[in-house]
C-alpha cells in the first residue's frame, strides 16, 4: 500500500506539492490562537439571547448584506470553535492551491505551491483570525473552486451533477462578498463570449452559465438594496470619514485607485514578480515590438524608483517621492486641492501604467486567447480593491482587500511562466539561479509568516514587510 502511494506522488507532481502544502499551512495553523478580534469580541456573543435568523435580520438591516457569511461566522464564533475553524481553515487553503493547480493546467504545481506561501497570513488577522478568513478567504477558495466549472464547460470536460451542484453553493457564498461578485461577474462574461464565438456550446453548459449569472447578479443586487449597507456608511463616515457624502463618483474612483496601486507599488510582492514577468514576457515574445520592449519597463522601473532607489529618488527628487508618498500616506484629493493639477498625477501615473500593462498582455503571447483573458482577469481583480474607495472605511480595511487581486496576480504569474519558459531553458545557467533564488525567497515567506503569526499577539495586525522604509 505505501509503496503504491509514493509510486502516485513520483508519477504526479500534484500529490506532492499538495502535501507539502498541506504539511506548510498545517504547521502554521497550530499557533493560531483567537485572542481578540470581530469573532471573540462581537460574534461570540451575537446569539446569546436570540436566534441565527434574528442575529441576520438585525445585521441586513443595520450593518451589511453578507448574511450567508456571516451565518457561517457566527455559528463557528458561537462558543469560539477555534478548532473547528482552523480544520475548515486548512481545507480551504488545500482547495484553492488545488483549484490553482487545475486552472493552470497543472503544469507549473511547484511554482503555485510557492506562490501560495508568499501570501502574507498575518492579513487574515485584520478583523480577527475567524471573520477575516471568513469573510475574505473562503470566498475566494470557494469562488476560485467555482471558475473549474467554466474551465470545464469551456473544454468540453465532464462534470458530475453533484460536484456542479457543489460549485454553485460555493458560488452562492463567494459571491455573496459583493466585489468578489462583480470579479467573478467579469470573468464570467469573458467566458461567455468566448462561448459564443468559438461555438462551444451545450444545453447543460448554458444552463449552468445562466445559474451562476443569477447568482451573480442576486447577490450584487442583494448588496446594493440592502438597507444595512446603507446604514454602515453612514456610521462609518461619522467616524472615518466626514467629507464621504460630499465626493462625487470620480473622487471616489481615484482615492480607490491611488489607494491600491500605491499597494501594490510600493508593498506587493506579488505585483513584483508579475512587473519582472512582464518585461521577460515582452523580450520574448515571438511579435516582439520595440514599443512594448520599451512599455513593459514602466512598471518594474516605477517599482524600482518607489523601492531600491527610494533613497536615491528622496535626494535628487524629493517632489517625485513627497508626490507618491503623500498616496502611501493615505492623502487624497479633498476640497483643499481639488483644483490642484499636480493631485491628479499620481491617478494619471496609475491610469498609464494599467495601460500598459494591458497592451503588454494583449501584445506580447503568442496565444492571443490568453493575453486577453490575463487583460479581463487583471482589470476584475483590480475592481476588488478600487470599488474599496467608494467606502469610507477604505483606509481603516487594511490589506486585507488585496486578498483578491494578490490570488489573480498568482495566477497570471503561472501562466505567464509557462508560455515563456523557453527562455529560461534556453538559458539554463539563469534558469538555475532563478530556481534557487525563489526557492530561498519561499523558504523566507514560510519563516515570515510563523514570526508575524507570533508577532500580531505581541504588537497586534502586521502587514508583510514593506519593500522600502
């Protein structure tokens, strides 16, 4: 029997990265503990002295519209069944690097694994360990469990009814986080489309598309007539806030946007990696223009300038860096500079820069088809965190609200790897070096997140470590 179970993880690289996966978060999970936060302040004492359906009322009416979240999050606070949690907890990382692995075709399962290790942990201890994994975590593992269901449509493959059915519940929970809605919305729309022009259509394929439309657009619908979401941002910009009301959309949409590209620019690691790719995918590619070579520089120089050379830049060009670092700061655009040109260029700068990040994707792969659907992907994970500035609670979030862009940045890392790595076979001495080097860098992550699981009981929610000071 043993020896029939190593001949399966020798011959399917899945088994073994799933393991070590499973062995990795595991470890983690064992000194999680729930001192404070939303869970054991608030939710574990919710249904004290009423009902699960009375607790949900009272929340649609007062707070939010996430009532199948929050059911699952008060029932497991309800006498803080922290192991109960930590067991489902595991299970939904095991799920959404298996749902990775499936949707990149199982090719690149090493660098999956490791990518998944690089997510800092510390940011499901924003709001508590239980309600931030809840609330933000599980939806995306189920939500990226759900996107196997157009893959499989997609290419013909067969799909039990049971799983499907599967599928859909967890879509109907996913989805019931509004902004993940409207990414998976996006997503589903590209797929659709697809459907139609290349005529892979099915009876059971369009009904299954049709149900997760309706999903889709019953929980979205559900978030925007809620009378508790409503209710929240007029309490949060009491005490958060106190100009929200006065802003008008565009406002909003360029504190939303300045917010999560300063992140990603000057903290993500991931929106590293994906800028280093870009510059690798566009020098390889096959259509190679001199105008992309010169665009996919953008990013990864700006990167460099508010990072390595931060110091530098402070010193030769202190306007550039007081600039982007009043965005870092969380300054925005108010009443005091709204007719100041010089606030808009940090949005100008962010606007160009997705720009070229989308003619780089669309230009640069040899399969057109995948190009696009990194350039639809992308701008959906985006949506996550921009539609965060139409909240006045946008900076009191955390990164937390990155959970969604940061798993797409995974994704479109993999396969961006695999079309291109040609160019690192080609150059086995590099190949070598970047193998090592990344495999050092996963071991660091690994050791990062177990300091900063110790360290949030010591000085409360830390954030992975800034690329810069």
């Amino acid at each position: 029997m043993m020896k029939q179970i190593l001949a399966k993880f020798r011959e399917d690289s899945r088994y073994k990265f799933l393991a070590i996966t499973f062995l990795v978060i595991g470890f983690e999970h064992l000194f999680i503990r729930e001192y404070t936060g939303d869970a054991a302040i608030a939710f574990s004492h919710y249904l004290d002295r009423t009902t699960l359906f009375a607790t949900l009322h009272l929340r649609f009416t007062t707070w939010t519209s996430r009532v199948l979240i929050e059911a699952v999050l008060l029932k497991i606070s309800q006498n803080m069944h922290i192991i109960i949690w930590a067991m489902i907890d595991i299970l939904m990382w095991m799920l959404l690097t298996w749902s990775l692995m499936k949707l990149t075709n199982y090719k690149r399962n090493y660098l999956i694994m490791s990518l998944v290790f690089f997510v800092p942990l510390s940011m499901m201890n924003g709001a508590g360990w239980m309600a931030t994994s809840i609330n933000y975590f599980w939806p995306l593992a189920l939500g990226t469990f759900a996107l196997i269901s157009l893959y499989k449509i997609y290419h013909h493959e067969k799909m039990s009814f049971l799983i499907g059915i599967v599928m859909l519940l967890g879509l109907v929970f996913a989805t019931n986080f509004e902004t993940y809605g409207v990414m998976y919305l996006c997503i589903l729309s590209y797929f659709s489309v697809m459907m139609l022009i290349e005529r892979r259509i099915s009876f059971s394929g369009i009904l299954f598309v049709i149900t997760q439309y309706a999903i889709c657009f019953a929980n979205i619908g559900l978030a925007l007539i809620a009378p508790g979401n409503k209710q929240r941002v007029l309490v949060e910009t009491k005490f958060r806030m106190l100009d929200f009301a006065s802003m008008t959309p565009f406002d909003k949409l360029v504190m939303g946007f300045n917010h999560t590209f300063s992140e990603l620019t000057d903290n993500n690691i991931f929106f590293l990696f994906f800028s280093m790719m870009l510059v690798i995918v566009a020098f390889s590619s096959k259509k190679r223009s001199r105008v992309i070579d010169v665009a996919s520089w953008f990013p990864i120089s700006f990167i460099a300038l508010r990072t390595v050379f931060a110091p530098v830049v402070n010193i030769y060009a202190p306007e550039f860096g007081a600039l982007f670092g009043a965005v870092t700061k969380q300054q925005r655009v108010d009443a005091v500079n709204y007719f100041d040109f010089v606030s808009y260029i940090p949005f100008i700068t962010y606007v160009l820069m997705l720009i070229v990040i989308l003619l780089v994707l669309i230009n640069s792969f040899e399969d057109l088809k995948l190009g696009t659907f990194l350039s639809v992907a992308f701008p959906s994970g985006l949506l996550t965190s921009v539609a965060v500035g139409f909240s006045p609670s946008i900076y009191a979030s955390g990164s937390r609200i990155f959970f969604f862009i940061d798993f797409v940045l995974i994704y479109a890392i993999t396969m961006m790897y695999s079309e291109i790595s040609f160019f690192f076979d080609e150059r086995r001495s590099l190949k070598k070096i970047v193998k090592w080097s990344f495999c050092a860098l996963t071991i660091f992550a690994i050791i990062n997140n177990l300091i900063a699981i110790g360290a949030t009981y010591y000085y409360g929610s830390i954030s992975f470590p800034r690329l810069h000071n």
